[in-house]
C-alpha cells in the first residue's frame, strides 16, 4: 500500500484544486450573469437630459439630446457581420444649449465613408459610454486619414474640441445620413467563465484518469 499511497495523494489533491478551480469559475460567471443583468437594466431605463455634469460614473446612463452636428467627425475602424467592414462615425454635436460634445452616430460601410455628412439637425436617444478598447497593442490613429483603431473619449474630444463626453446613439430622429446606429449592448462585454470552469472540470478528469493509469502500472510491477 505505501507505494500507491503517493500517487493517491497526488491525484487527491490535484483534483480537488482543479475542481476548486472550477467552482471558483462557476461562482464567478453567477457574480457576471448579475452584474451584465444590472448594465442591461441601466441601459433599458427611461432616458433622461444630458445632466449638467457627466463623469465616467454615469456609464451606461440613457440620455437624450438635441442639437446640431457640426460636420467634423472622427472615423473609426470597425465592421458587423452583415455588412462587413467599415467604421463608426464619431460626429462633434453641439446641443441646443450650446454644449459641445460628442455623438457616436453608429456604422457605415466602407464605401460609404467618404460621403458628405454635413451639419444637420438631430435629436438622439442613446448612453452615455466610456468604452474601453485601447489596449497596448492598438495603433495610434491614423491622423492624416482621420483612421482610429479604438474609441478613447478624452483624445477624441481633444481631437474634436469637445467635452470628453460620449453618447452612443440608439434612436435617431432626423436626416441620419446614411450612418446606421449601433446601440450599447452587453453583448460586447466578455464572459467566458462558463468555458473556463469546464477547462478546470476537464483537466481535472484527466488527472484523475492519469492517477489511475499510474497506480494501475505500479500494481502490475508488484506481480
């Protein structure tokens, strides 16, 4: 017995941690499920005026607001599965009591970019956003052609002369101009523990096999 007591032990303890492992994943996609109902109810709720003063805190806020786009734009790369590539158009949007801010007004297709979007008066439903897509290797953007590779709300605005304040349409009432709006959604947001704890319940499976297969070889050495 003492020579299959060690590999016993080994097997015990390695699935118990890996099993740990996966709980610990369970109990995180149960913690991710109720923070993305929470966003998703944030998002649904009754729009309200632009408030005088916005911070990141007030992510996700429904607002709404009117006013006037100025022209100037920021373009940045992007695509959905209908139409493939192209890019959402971050406009510069002054609002009736003479704030300037800014609107990501949502996709066009590449063909489209190019287009004339003019001034043009709007009233948009959407939520205030601050997303989060720049990371080390995301390039800088591409100035001269007015290309950005992730939306950043303090450099847009320093580009746009703005308020660093980002409101992504999901209504828009008057001449669009082609720009179709993409939503907040928390289908953007990750949550992959359900595919992590099953890895963890996995390789536990298989060290548990392995375990096995060891003391079984070490029986057949004892005959």
């Amino acid at each position: 017995m003492r020579r299959y007591l060690f590999p016993l032990l080994l097997g015990i303890v390695g699935c118990a941690i890996l099993i740990q492992l996966g709980t610990w994943q369970l109990r995180r996609l149960e913690w991710k499920e109720g923070m993305l109902s929470q966003i998703q109810t944030r998002i649904d709720a009754e729009p309200v005026p632009l408030p005088d003063t916005v911070d990141p805190s007030m992510k996700y806020m429904p607002v709404t607001v009117s006013g006037t786009t100025t022209g100037d734009e920021i373009d940045v790369l992007s695509g959905t599965k209908e139409q493939g590539g192209g890019y959402q158009i971050v406009s510069r949007f002054v609002t009736d009591d003479g704030r300037a801010i800014m609107v990501d007004r949502g996709f066009v297709p590449q063909q489209a970019r190019h287009a004339q979007r003019g001034p043009t008066r709007l009233t948009i439903r959407g939520n205030l956003h601050w997303p989060d897509e720049k990371a080390s290797a995301t390039p800088e953007p591409n100035l001269d052609e007015n290309i950005w590779f992730a939306r950043d709300v303090p450099a847009m605005a320093r580009q746009l002369e703005t308020q660093p304040i980002l409101v992504v349409a999901s209504l828009v009432e008057g001449d669009a101009q082609g720009v179709e709006p993409i939503p907040v959604a928390i289908e953007g947001i990750p949550n992959n523990h359900l595919s992590y704890a099953v890895q963890w319940f996995m390789i536990a499976a298989v060290w548990a096999g392995m375990t096995v297969a060891l003391i079984w070889r070490i029986r057949r050495r004892t005959y």
